[in-house]
C-alpha cells in the first residue's frame, strides 16, 4: 500500500461555497485543476487573490507511520502555493477565497526536512493539509501552475 492525497468533503468547483471539512473518498488524480478554479487575474494588478483548498494525506499501509511529513516538490511558480496544517479535523472555510479560521503558518516546504510534521499516523487514519495558491497580476497569472506534492515516513 501507500499514502495516498484525498480531496476534502468540500471542494467546490467556484469561488461562492464552503470548503473544507472532513476527509472524502475523492482521491486526487495528479491534476491542479481537480483541486483549484481557474481565478482571472487583471495584469498590472498588484491585489494578490488567494484560494484555499483542503486535502487529507492517508496512511494506506497496514501498519502506522512515523515522522511522516509533507512537502511540494518541481513547483513551477515559488510564490503561487503554500502549506499549513488544519487548525481543525473537520474544520472548513466558508468560502474558498477565506482564510480557513485557526491556520496561520503558511509555509513552502521543499523537501522531506523541510517538510510540513504531521507526525505519526495510524493505519488508514489521515491528516489534513490546507493548500493556498496565490496569484497577482504583477507576476505571470498562471492558476493551473504545476507542482508535485510528497509524503514521506517511517513504517513501523
């Protein structure tokens, strides 16, 4: 088995509803699009706009793991993606433009000793990971920006 990255309960397809809450059978199959809307942003606008999504890194391997982290890896725009633990297990944003409540260390992580701790986890047990990508008209809007996201641990 393996840990596998599952879309949370909410995931919507606009910039209108909530986001967040629980863990759901959707697991993400490698595409950005799958996780973000596509956001328009006018060059020469220096807003940054900000989107939030919730993912949950699942433990699939009989046995649990420890030291298990996260991080982001082949990112093809440094200051478009972010991370940060949830502040909640079931905790959602009420729009997927709003900082999710209790998260306030966003961070990028480039590798396994950078990465972010999400300690130990149990056998098919999970952990949830927010997911910010940020764009701005002073750079190159590109919002399906390519990046690969890691999971590593010790299985004992």
């Amino acid at each position: 088995m393996t840990f596998k990255i599952y879309k949370s309960e909410y995931n919507p397809s606009n910039l209108t509803d909530q986001v967040g809450g629980d863990i759901s059978t959707l697991e993400l199959s490698g595409y950005i699009d799958e996780l973000f809307y596509d956001i328009s942003v006018n060059p020469g606008d220096s807003t940054v706009v900000y989107q939030y999504r919730k993912v949950f890194v699942k433990n699939e391997y009989e046995t649990q793991s420890t030291n298990t982290r996260i991080w982001i890896d082949a990112l093809e725009h440094e200051d478009q993606v972010s991370l940060a633990l949830e502040g909640s297990a079931s905790d959602v944003s009420s729009s997927p433009t709003g900082q999710p409540a209790g998260v306030t260390s966003w961070t990028l992580p480039r590798n396994y000793a950078e990465g972010i701790d999400l300690g130990s986890i149990s056998a098919n047990s999970y952990a949830g990971v927010w997911v910010r990508q940020s764009l701005s008209g002073l750079i190159s809007p590109d919002p399906y920006a390519s990046f690969r996201i890691y999971v590593g641990g010790i299985i004992v």
